[in-house]
C-alpha cells in the first residue's frame, strides 16, 4: 500500500513539473499566410571586398649590377626614355682589369710555349731522321761487308773469325737499327702528348681569358629593353656589389593594377576572379593575372589586368578603388538579411517543427556576412524551414502557432 502511494505521488508531481513547464513557454498565435517562411538550403558564398589597388606598367624589367664596382660614369638620368642597348651606366673594377692583365699573360706565355714545343719537335723528327739514315747507312755498307765474307768463307778464302765479326756486326745494325726506330716512335708520342696538353691548356686559357672580357663587358649597364628609366640608385664615385638593384625599366605597353588583400581571404582568391571600378564616371572590369602567395604584415598581393581595353588618363601611381567578388565554392547555409534580423540581430530564428503547425525560438550562430545575405554555422541544416518576416508582432515568444 505505502509503495502504490509513492508511485501516485510521483506521477502527481511529474505532471505538475511538467504542466508548470508548458505554462512557462510564451506563445503567440499568427496567421501562417500573414509570416515569410524559406526552406534553408546550401549555395556557394559570395562576398564583395573593396581593395586599393595602384597602377604600374604591364612589365617591369630591374636592373641589377651583374659585376660589382665603382661607378664611373653614368650616361641617362631617371625619369629618361631608353632604348633597347643604350648605355645607363659603367662601372670601373681594377680588380677584373688586373685579372684579364694577368691571364693575357699566362696566354702569351702558353703560346710562346706552344709553338716551342712544335718547333722543338719538327728539329727532333729532323735529328732522328738523320740518325736513322746514318744506321741505315752504315747497316749497308755492313751488309755487303757480310755478304762478300760470307763467300770466302765459303771458299775457305778468309778465317771464319773475320766472317763471323762482320756477320755479328751486321746484326748488332739491324737490332740498333730496330731499337733506333722504337725509341723515335716513343719521343714522338711523348712530344705530341705534350703538344695536345699545351693545346689544351691554351683553349682553357683562351675560354678563361673570353670569360673575365665578357665580365668586363658587364661593367657597363645597358638597357635590355626599351621603355622609361623610372629609377637608378646610382651617383658617381659609388660602390656597388654584384647582385645589387641599381633601378628599373617600365614597359608602358599597358598597365596591370597590383592590389593588397587581408590574408583571410587567401584562400579564396583565384586567378580569374572579377573585380570593378569607377573611372571618369564609368565602370570597368578587370580579373586576377597573377597571386603572391607571400603574406607580409597580413596581406598578400595579386596583379589584375584589365579586360579589354584600359580606361584613357591612366598614370603610373595612380589608386584604384577595385571591388572584387569572391565566392567560397563550398556550399553553407545562407539567410537572406530579411526583416528577422533587425529583431534577432541573428542570434536565433522561428524554426518550424515537422508539423508546420509550430515555430520554436531556437538559437543559431553566424560566420560571414555581407549586405545580402548570412552564412549560419550552428543551429540550422540544410531543409530546415524558418520564419524571415519581422518578429515585431511576436512580442518575443518562445514558440508560434501556425494557423
């Protein structure tokens, strides 16, 4: 019994708690025809973003010092118009003169011994060339010496001692003679292995020698291209390293517009993305050429260029006030900026339960948002159905009656 009266008590207090709690949610009755509905659903972002851009020529060519020195002269000032060749400036270095001094040297000297050396070698196949006709000479006249004993002998007209000294004779002739021409072929090679070595040596020294000419041809600076000397850093009686900026050449065979953009929106911009300007009371168009992905101070940096034709009047330096639209490809949840927000200020909606019959109060959390529209990161999904109209009327209730 004392158990069955406990059960009855909590269900009499279940009941309560749960009748105070639906006592505690306000509501308010409105006509369903009389609110905006939407179904919630996802669509790419779009965004448009106001960048200050500045014009520069199409293309920029810097000028660099290739070899380093002391300035010498210097021919055009900043501001002029070169063209292609024309010399800017000339650069004096003892160091690359004392260098060419020396190796024109050094070429010399390996010519001078060049031709030595071949004219060593034509004397030496003139010496072994005598030398050799002397033993052949001699191996002759043994021959027939050999060859007449060796018929008396036959004939018992001499002592075979003196036949075999002019027959031993005769061949120690012909092995001179043998190793006489093996040791001329051996100086030989050995001579005109030297003689390649030299060559050699020489085309390296002559390479050498172009090299360092080819460098003093860098000390002077000529224009690679044509187009206005915007700057030089550059005065007489300086000193510049190789590799340093001396100033730079603008192409104006048309203009681009470099632009700085936050560093957020990185990943959003690409190369064809349009962007708008007003020029001279007119608009013009121009799209993404080119991305810096290098992010200094929190900005990144792209090139437009200018879809058709560029606007007449247009001066390097001038701003642009470019507005570029950006669109996140991913689909989100996007609201219009209806009569809803100026109550809620997007901190929560009237969302439509299953029935359609109830609109619940729920809240909901914003990301990124433009004049148009807002991307919902919490609280909705896609299909979800809520209310866009003003909550004016709705007196801040917790739920809504569809009739």
């Amino acid at each position: 019994m004392a158990k069955r009266n406990i059960v009855a008590a909590t269900v009499m207090l279940a009941v309560v708690v749960l009748g105070a709690c639906q006592k505690s949610l306000s509501t308010h009755t409105v006509k369903k025809e009389k609110v905006a509905i939407i179904k919630v659903t996802k669509s790419p972002f779009r965004e448009t973003i106001s960048l200050p851009g500045k014009i520069l020529p199409v293309n920029i060519v810097y000028l660099d010092a290739i070899e380093g020195g002391r300035i010498e002269k210097i021919f055009v000032d900043a501001g002029s118009t070169v063209k292609k060749a024309d010399k800017i400036l000339e650069l004096a270095n003892t160091s690359l003169i004392l260098d060419i001094m020396m190796r024109e040297g050094e070429l010399f000297q390996q010519t001078d011994n060049l031709t030595n050396m071949r004219l060593a070698l034509d004397q030496s196949k003139l010496l072994l060339n005598q030398q050799l006709s002397e033993i052949e000479n001699r191996l002759q006249q043994q021959k027939r010496v050999y060859m007449r004993y060796e018929e008396l002998e036959k004939e018992s007209l001499i002592s075979k001692h003196e036949y075999e000294l002019a027959k031993d004779q005769y061949e120690y002739l012909l092995k001179q003679k043998d190793l006489t021409v093996e040791s001329q072929k051996s100086e030989l090679r050995l001579r005109q292995a030297q003689i390649k070595a030299a060559e050699e040596n020489l085309i390296r020294l002559q390479a050498n020698l172009d090299l360092a000419k080819q460098r003093q041809q860098n000390l002077i600076l000529v224009a690679p291209v044509s187009g206005q000397l915007t700057s030089l850093n550059a005065e007489v009686g300086e000193t510049k390293s190789p590799g340093e900026r001396l100033g730079q050449i603008d192409q104006w065979d048309g203009f681009k517009v470099r632009a700085s953009i936050d560093e957020k929106f990185i990943t959003q911009v690409k190369t064809k993305d349009i962007g708008e300007f007003e020029f001279s009371g007119q608009t013009y168009q121009v799209d993404v050429k080119k991305i810096y992905p290098e992010v200094r101070d929190g900005k990144f940096e792209v090139d437009f260029e200018f879809q058709g034709k560029h606007p007449e009047g247009l001066r390097r330096g001038q701003s642009l006030q470019i507005k570029l639209t950006l669109e996140d490809p991913r689909g989100v949840i996007l609201l219009p900026r209806a009569d809803f927000f100026r109550w809620t200020v997007g901190k929560w909606v009237y969302l439509l339960d299953e029935t359609g019959k109830n609109a619940l109060k729920t809240r909901i959390r914003l990301g990124r948002q433009t004049a148009e529209s807002l991307e919902v990161v919490e609280g909705l999904k896609e299909g979800d159905q809520i209310i866009i109209s003003s909550y004016e009327t709705f007196k801040n209730c917790d739920r809504l009656i569809l009739k």
